[in-house]
C-alpha cells in the first residue's frame, strides 16, 4: 500500500527548499546561540523533557529556536520520538488535528508518523483526524529541520490544537509523556503587531507567567496558547520547571520595529 506523505508546504518561504542550504541555514542558526550547556560543558548536562520555540521564518525566529534546541545536543540519542504541538493558523479548529498520513516531509527528508500512539489518541476527547488543518500549517513544519538536524531518526506525532480546554490537552499529554525516549515541543509565538517596546513589556509579563506555570493564557499573549495552556498544566502536575532561555522580537532581528511580533525560547526540567 502506498504510504501517504504529508508535503512541505512553506519550503521556499519560511526556510530555504534546497536540502544544502537549509542544512547551512539550520547549523548557522545552531551554532549562532549556543545553550549554556555548550558553553559551559557540564560533566552532567540537564536535557529536556518539553522545549517552547517559536514558529516564524528563521531569519526572524531562528536563532532563538536554536538557543532551544542545543539543549537536546547531549540527549539526542535518547530521544526517538517527538510529541509536536501547535495552533492552527490556516482553518478553523475545535479540538485536536491529527494529519491522517504516514509520514512528513522536508527538503531534509522523511519522517515518520508513530502510528502506535496516533491508534491510541483515536480514543481522547476532542481528537480528530483532519488532515486540512495540517496541509498548509506552518507551526509544526517549521520545526522539522531542527529535529531532523539534531535528533536524526525518530518518530513523530504531530498535533495541530484549536480551541481546547487545557485539560483536555493536558490528558493528550498525560497519554504520550512516556520516559526520555519522548521529548514534547510547543510551537508558539509570543505578542503580535505591536510598537517594540510594548511588545517587549507583554512578552516579559507573558514570560513570567509560563515560567510560574500560570494558565490560562490567551491568544494576544502567544498564539499557541492552547497546546501551551495544555503544557503548564501538565507540568504543574508533576511539579516540573520551566526556563525562559532567550525571549526576542522580529525587531531584535530583521524586522521592523513598528509591528514586532515576539519569540520565546523556553525549556521544561
């Protein structure tokens, strides 16, 4: 039976679509924001659970996803599956979205669906497959060529989470947490159009509160609210901690500093 692949949709805009050059663009990102762990090079370095990057073209949020994802460098071959969680940009959303295909493409190659877990999300509340909410959804793409970097094989269960309660996320969560085999990633933005120096004092404010684990949060504070509200209260549970690690706007980068949008980059231990 022929598999079903799920294509890159914002390749060519987002992140080059030529294999080389995202491959460059990726290690520049990387090695551009080391996390302390490279700099300082612990005997025993702290890996991850969860990581909160942001989802905008790299140029713009790049370097402060990377400063995320460097964290994974001493764990990278423990981690064989990724739990990828982030809004729906493109279709109205009740729920959770599951793309129905076998496996996500990137001008880096394959990856492939963990159809074992996808079989045992069939059963929660508010999950769907709804592979409209994925065909042109940037916020989980974006974040492939950084895994696929770092992480080489693995396996991925994609969501991409409308409106939804945080608990029901958080059940979603609860169901796939596993051991330091899985690692969870929330793609969010932060504050979106606003003069820089405003958008600086909400992303602060809006920092604070996910390092609290206060939810919930709303979608003018960070447009994945509702995988992240689904996050905080998951780690609030199990007494875990969250790090703000670098928080930047689109006017720190290449931007303009009149509507700015903001990014996080944040680690969960």
């Amino acid at each position: 039976m022929e598999l079903i692949v799920r294509e890159p949709a914002v390749a060519g805009m987002f992140y080059p679509e030529d294999r080389l050059q995202l491959e460059a663009e990726v290690m520049a990102c990387l090695q551009s924001n080391p996390s302390q762990n490279q700099l300082s090079a612990p005997l025993n370095p702290r890996c991850p659970k969860a990581l909160i990057v942001p989802h905008a073209g790299y140029v713009y949020s790049g370097g402060v996803a990377a400063r995320a994802y460097n964290l994974l460098r001493p764990c990278a071959d423990r981690i064989r599956r990724v739990v990828l969680l982030g809004p729906a940009h493109r279709v109205p959303l009740q729920g959770m979205a599951l793309p129905g295909c076998d496996q996500f493409s990137t001008p880096l190659g394959l990856v492939t669906i963990d159809q074992q877990a996808v079989a045992q999300l069939r059963d929660c509340a508010e999950v769907q497959e709804y592979p409209l909410a994925h065909a042109q959804e940037h916020s989980l793409e974006v974040q492939l060529p950084f895994l696929q970097t770092l992480l080489g094989e693995f396996t991925l269960i994609p969501i991409v989470v409308g409106h939804c309660r945080s608990e029901v996320v958080a059940e979603v969560l609860e169901c796939l947490w596993g051991g330091e085999e899985t690692l969870i990633v929330i793609s969010t933005d932060l504050s979106h159009f606003h003069a820089y120096q405003d958008a600086q004092h909400l992303d602060r404010s809006t920092s604070e509160l996910i390092c609290q684990l206060q939810e919930p949060l709303m979608g003018e504070q960070a447009c994945g609210c509702y995988p992240l509200n689904g996050l905080l209260r998951e780690l609030k549970y199990r007494q875990m901690n969250v790090e703000l690690l670098e928080l930047k706007n689109s006017g720190d980068t290449v931007g303009s500093r009149d509507r700015v949008v903001g990014y996080g980059a944040y680690a969960a231990f």
